[in-house]
C-alpha cells in the first residue's frame, strides 16, 4: 500500500504515529547521550573525592598519633627520662 492509495485517515494517522515515534527516537536518543557522557565522566576522573578522603585519614591518623605521643611525653618517667639525657648532653668534660 502507497501512500497515494491511503486514505485521508490512514495517512494522517501514519503522519501522527511517524511524528510520536520520531519524537521518541529523539527523546531516546538523548537520555543515551547523556547517559553517555556521564559513563565517560565517571571513567575519566574514578577517583576524584578519593585523594580528599585520603587526606582526611591520614589527617585524623596523625591527629591520633599526635595525642598518643603528648600524653607518653607528659608522663613523669619521660620528663625525668628526658632531663637526664639534656643534662648528660650539656655536660662539658
């Protein structure tokens, strides 16, 4: 069947159903597009928040080591073990 043969109804009904399946391809189209890009985004930079979150753990790891070692330093034996090795290093002779 051509579309000469077609009817009026038949052929505007065929425009309509062209048009609602172009608009479809076309809104299809898009979101793939789009989705694409994202893919690729994602896959180009994998791990950027990773860096950030590296540095954060490093920074509370130290923070803890940091309030680990004040509190061997505040302890009597160490301050006492510290003078001594002060004052055996600044003796002359």
């Amino acid at each position: 069947m051509t579309l000469a043969t077609m009817s009026p109804e038949t052929s505007s009904g065929s425009v309509q159903s062209a048009g609602v399946l172009t608009r479809l391809r076309n809104g299809v189209h898009r979101r793939v597009c789009m989705l694409d890009a994202r893919l690729r985004t994602v896959a180009a930079e994998p791990e950027k928040g990773a860096v950030t979150a590296e540095y954060a753990v490093v920074i509370v790891a130290a923070a803890a080591f940091a309030v680990v070692l004040l509190t061997i330093v505040k302890s009597d034996q160490i301050k006492q073990l510290l003078l001594k090795l002060i004052q055996n290093a600044l003796k002359v002779g």
